[in-house]
C-alpha cells in the first residue's frame, strides 16, 4: 500500500515542482518494519494499518522545498496503540518502539554522502520542542494544540500535512488541523500577536541594509507574505471552505480570493511576489549565497550584485502596501508567546 501526501498541484516555482523522493510518494509499509531485530514489530490491524505518521512542517509542508532546505517534521502515532507490546523475543512497549522509529528515520534523512548531509531535521516543532518526546500519540498531540500552543505554533500549523504513513491517521489529523484552525479567535488578539512575532523577528533575523534587501526577512519579503496568509488563514478558516485543506501559500491565497477575504488583484499581487522572490532565492542557493539582492551587495559573480535600482521595488510596494491594509492597525510590538 502507498500513502502519498497531498501534492496540491505543486509548489510555486521551479524546484518546488518535484519534490525529493522522502517527501512523497512514500511507502507505508516501511514505516512499520523492525526496528532491531529480536523487539519485533507492531500487530498490524490491515495492510494499510501502520499506526504511525510523518507530519511535515515549513517549506515541505507547504510545498516549497528550495535547494539545501531543511526538512521539518513531527512524528505522530495511534494512541490505541498505547499500552501494548511488539511481537518479538524481546518485546518493547509500542510508545519505545515508535520513538525509535523516529530516531531511526532521522538517522537515515540525515546521512552523510559524498556530496554532504542529505538533509538537516528539524523536529521542534513537536509538541513542548524540545523538551517535548519526539514521537507524541495523536491524543497528546491534540490536546498540545487545543490547550497550550502558542499563536505562532497554529500558524505552523497552517503549513503542516501529512506526508507518509497511516492513511487512516493521516485522514484523521487533517481533521484534527481543520478543527484547530477554524477555533474562534479574537481578532484583535491574533492580529497582535502575529504583528508582534512578525517585529521581533525583523529586528533578530532581517539583514536588509542600505543597497541590500533581504529576500526573506526584509520589509516587503517572503515572510510578510507568509505571515499574511497564516494571519488571514487563522481568523478567517472557517470561509476557506476546501480551500483549507491546502497548506501552500498560493493555494490559500487562492481560496482567499475566492472566497472575497481579499481582492482577487491582492492575491494575485502576493502570488506573483512571492514567487519570484522565491526563484531569486533558489537562484542564490545554488551559488551558495545569502539571500540578499542590490548595489550593495558586494558579492564578486553574484548574478545580483551591483543590481542597479531598489531591487523588486514594485513587488515590495505591493505587499507593503497589502499588509498595511490588513495588519496596520494592529501594534508592532514584540510577542510575547514563545
């Protein structure tokens, strides 16, 4: 049996369009193998059954994997399974064997190779991070969510799908993910605490300067755009309708549009912005630079060094101008959840 991942129709540029092999398709069966020999393996209930499942977060989530991303993942299991053992010589609880399994699948995605790491795993994302197990049941991990995740980790979310394991549990966590975003919000509340998480990452992580513009996390970037969406997404999923089920940012724009949540020229604005400044960044992975563009970016062979002129002014004046409109009465100031 083979459980793929909800591909959505691609990403937004370029490498997005085919993502690597442990994205998806990706076989279930695997996932419930042996983990050491003698321990056995778990009781499979059908040969669809396998009790466990990988969540990806971030840009394999939302379908964006750009050359040299990370990939962020959350382990989940059934917690019908809590409480019972494998069928080996030497059997181990079931909730022992799954973190193992976790441990196991870190272990090989981040294998050296010749050419170096294949890729870096993030698993903080997991409930509590990194004080948190690394492999939670999905009763755990609702309650999390429910009860004591923080705006930022709901906007996570809204960037979050399965991508290889039990059907039956990737079918239930879509239900689990819709049910949490469409959770009333007071606006004014989530409006401040995404403008505030917003502020605080300009100050600690935007590197635009005088004749450079950071692609990522400069005014105007990448991540206005992404924080629009999760911002719009999280006071208003109840009238995405289908639409919510996608978790890539021009999808979503999409189902905004349509649903009158913005004007379809806004989406669009956003969408086209968003992708080139998302080729730009490509472009500059290759080469092994920072995403940065302009004059003054003094990077010999750069294809964007000594870029005369403010770099993608117009795309930048059109998302200042969009979260102006959306975000600016709310207060810019640092958040303090998380």
């Amino acid at each position: 049996p083979q459980f793929q991942g909800r591909h959505q129709g691609g990403g937004v540029a370029g490498v997005e369009r085919s993502e690597p092999p442990v994205a998806e398709p990706a076989r279930s069966r695997p996932l419930c193998g042996n983990s050491s020999g003698r321990e056995g393996k778990i009781t499979l209930a059908d040969t669809e059954d396998t009790g466990f499942l990988i969540v990806a977060y971030g840009k394999l989530g939302g379908i964006e994997l750009g050359y040299g991303s990370d990939l962020d993942l959350v382990f989940l299991y059934d917690n019908d399974r809590a409480g019972q053992y494998t069928d080996g010589d030497r059997p181990i609880e079931n909730s022992v064997f799954f973190a193992r399994l976790g441990q196991r699948i870190i272990h090989f995605l981040s294998a050296h190779t010749p050419a170096g790491i294949l890729y870096e795993i993030d698993a903080r994302l997991r409930p509590s991070g990194r004080s948190g197990f690394l492999v939670s049941n999905m009763d755990a991990f609702t309650d999390y969510q429910c009860q004591q995740a923080w705006t930022w980790e709901h906007q996570a979310l809204v960037r979050a799908r399965p991508v290889a394991g039990d059907k039956m549990l990737a079918r239930r966590f879509d239900e689990i993910r819709a049910e949490i975003l469409r959770k009333k919000r007071d606006p004014d509340e989530l409006g401040c605490a995404v403008s505030g998480m917003r502020e605080k990452m300009h100050r600690e992580l935007d590197h635009t300067r005088p004749g450079g513009f950071d692609l990522k996390q400069g005014p105007g970037g990448i991540t206005d755009i992404e924080f629009m969406v999760q911002y719009a997404t999280l006071r208003w999923a109840n009238r995405l309708g289908e639409h919510l089920i996608h978790s890539d940012n021009i999808h979503l724009l999409a189902g905004m549009a349509k649903a009158d949540l913005m004007s379809q020229q806004d989406a669009d604005s956003l969408a086209d912005a968003y992708r080139c400044y998302r080729a730009e960044v490509h472009a500059l992975a290759l080469q092994e630079r920072q995403p940065l563009v302009g004059e003054g970016v003094e990077d010999e062979g750069a294809d964007n060094a000594g870029m005369t002129g403010e770099p993608f002014a117009e795309q930048r004046a059109a998302v200042l101008r969009i979260w102006d409109g959306l975000m600016g009465n709310f207060p810019s100031i640092a958040a303090d959840d998380g």
